[in-house]
C-alpha cells in the first residue's frame, strides 16, 4: 500500500466506506488543542464473522463485528461421529445467529481453528487433541452453508489474532505460543502469518526435548508437548497425588508457593526452555508472545525461565529475547476463528469472497443489526 499513489487509495477508502466497512471518524489531538484530523476506523456495522475453536469435547463459537469485538458466543458437545462435525458446527452457527436475531446469510465469513496439523487446503493431517487423522472439517461445513468457510490450526490463529485484532494493527515480527490441550506456535514476519509450504510451520510442540521422556500423545515420547502442555501438567500433578480440576488449579498452586509443586515446577521450566531456546534460534523471533496456559504460568516463573535459557541459548540472540503475554485467547472467547475468518474474507487469495467483491458475486450488507446477546 505504501507505494499505491494517494489518488488509488482515497478511491479504495471511498469503496470500503460505501460498504460500511469502514467509517470516517476524527480525531483530537490529546490536551484537545489544534485542528482535529480525520481518520477511518473498521465500522462495527460493516459485517459479522464467527469464529470456531474445536476442542476435545467441545465446540465453541463466537459471534463478532469486523474490529473483532464479540457479539455472542454459543457451546455445543463435540459431536461423537466425525461424520456429523459440519452439521454440528452448523446447527451453532444458526443457534448463534438466532441467539443475536440475524440472519446466516448476512455473515461474512466463518473462520474455524484446530490444535494439530492443518493443511492449506483445509484437511487436519493429524490433531493428536482431536483424534483425527486426514480429515477436512472445513469441507464438510462448506457442504452445510453458503457462507465462506477458513480454516487454521489455533496458535496461527491466535497470531493472526495479534496482527489484526490488536489497535494500531502490528507490523512486528514474534513468534505466537499457544500452549492449551497441546502446544503450538504461530511465526510472524513484519505482520505476516507464515504457514510454510505445508501448512505445518510453527508446529513446535512435538519437537523433542529429552531422550526417554515422558509418553506424548502423538504417538512419541520425550516431546515439548508431553512435559508442558496444559493437558500434560494435569497429568503430572495427579501423578504427584495432588488434587486439580483444571489448569488455572496448578497456577494457583505455584501462586501460593505449595512446596509439593517445587519439583514438578523446576522440570516444567527447564522444558519450556529448552523448547523455547530451540524455537527461537530455529525461527529468529527473540519476540515471543505466550498464549493459554504459559501466560497464566509466566508472571510466577519469570525469573527462574530467564535463568535457564541462559545456557541454552546464543548470547547475543538473548540480549534480544523478550516475553510478553498476548491477547485473550481463551475458551469463552474464541477469537483465533475470528481472526481467521477475518484474514480469509479480506486476503487477496479469496477475492470471491471478499465484501467488496463485484455484486454479481456477492451482494453488500445495506444494514446489519447491532442486537444479540450482549457479552
Ligand atoms: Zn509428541
């Protein structure tokens, strides 16, 4: 865009402004001296996207305006037949748009996310999670509805999330970790998602980390996965004959300084930094936002993380190495689907479906409810 002359981009504006994808808003300058100046901002009333996070037992959906802010959110059981996922996903889809009083056909897209391997072409080659082997959710939902359907694995939507979510949008380079049932990463380069040739870039989790480590559920052992994924902590708390219910359980332990977390606590640390160590000098992103279960864990552990990676990784890329905790991506408010639903309807590659695409092809919303189940 920065080198498109001023006169294309007032006329791209101008377009986008006619769809209500954007409104002119002005801005004052802060102690509210001066001229204001005019600005654009996504209008909430351009369109609505859903966004679907599949998990193990659960299907959640959220409802959100094009700036990415939730209108809704609906939860379904995991349907127990593969055959029934797109009817399934489906019937939430109409359950949330009824929820909100809207109409399917005034959605925009639906962006669905994954733990586990996801193809370009939408088929999950394996999610360890899900128990899924050679499947393609998104194709079995396009079969269901006329909407756009996308598709990604979850920490890629969780970095997408990062770049387009986030106000002013983020042209930064960071590496997305998602650690929840699973770990995994998102790579961003100067505000780019790169997936690799396959679909399978970032998938971090499955590196290995020690010889003769614990069982992973992928069929190996020894994986970062197996020793600090949030499904894995569980595990080896209850092994410790300690009692938890979920994860946020363990966190509160370590908040409170429980003496029996000690050990388990160190082993977790020296695995999340070497599999950090080893992510960051594969990628070259000493930007590392942490997402689920490492967010929660890090302010506890920060100081004793930092002192492990230091012999585990080149000084000079340690000098670069920073932590922060990225934005909420959590059960309730699934917005890794929303980014990916966001990203598939407004990329170039899906120009078919964008909101601005000729009319023949698609009719632009003229007025979309703001009602629904205010969150
Ligand atoms: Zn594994």
């Amino acid at each position: 865009m920065s080198e498109a002359d001023k006169s294309t981009v007032s006329t791209v504006l101008r377009e986008f402004e006619k769809l209500g994808l954007i409104e002119r808003v002005e801005r004052r300058h802060s102690g509210g001296r001066g001229r204001p100046s005019e600005g654009y901002a996504i209008s909430s009333a351009g369109g609505l996207v859903v966004g679907v996070n599949l998990r193990p037992k659960e299907i959640r959906l959220v409802l959100a305006d094009l700036a990415g802010e939730p209108r809704a959110v609906l939860s379904r059981p995991m349907a127990e037949n593969v055959n029934d996922i797109g009817r399934s996903i489906h019937a939430g889809i109409v359950g949330l748009m009824i929820s909100a009083g809207l109409e399917e056909a005034t959605l925009r897209a639906v962006g669905i996310t994954v733990p586990g391997l996801v193809q370009t072409d939408g088929t999950v080659r394996h999610s360890p999670n899900l128990d899924w082997s050679n499947f393609n959710p998104k194709m079995q939902l396009m079969s269901e509805t006329e909407v756009p359907v996308f598709i990604g694995n979850n920490a890629d939507g969780a970095a997408l999330g990062e770049i387009l979510l986030k106000n002013p949008p983020s042209d930064r380079s960071f590496m997305l970790v998602l650690c929840d049932s699973g770990v995994g990463a998102g790579l961003v380069y100067n505000g780019e998602l790169c997936r690799g040739d396959g679909g399978f870039a970032g998938e971090i989790g499955h590196q290995k980390i020690m010889r003769g480590g614990r069982n992973c559920i992928c069929g190996s052992h020894g994986c970062l996965d197996a020793h600090v994924s949030n499904r894995s902590m569980m595990a080896i708390v209850c092994e410790a004959g300690i009692e938890v219910d979920e994860f946020a359980d363990i966190v509160r332990l370590v908040e409170a300084g429980d003496p029996r977390m000690t050990g388990i606590m160190k082993d977790y640390i020296d695995a999340m930094a070497m599999g950090l160590a080893n992510s960051v000098s594969v990628t070259g992103l000493p930007d590392v936002v942490l997402s689920g279960g490492m967010a929660a864990m890090y302010p506890h552990i920060e100081r004793q993380l930092h002192e492990a990676l230091k012999d585990l990784i080149h000084p000079q890329l340690l000098v670069d190495l920073r932590f922060t905790v990225g934005m909420e991506e959590n059960r309730e408010r699934p917005l890794g689907g929303v980014a990916i639903a966001l990203e598939g309807c407004t990329g170039f590659a899906a120009l078919e479906h964008a909101p601005w695409a000729p009319p023949q092809q698609r009719e632009p919303l003229n007025s979309l409810a703001t009602s629904g189940e205010t969150l």
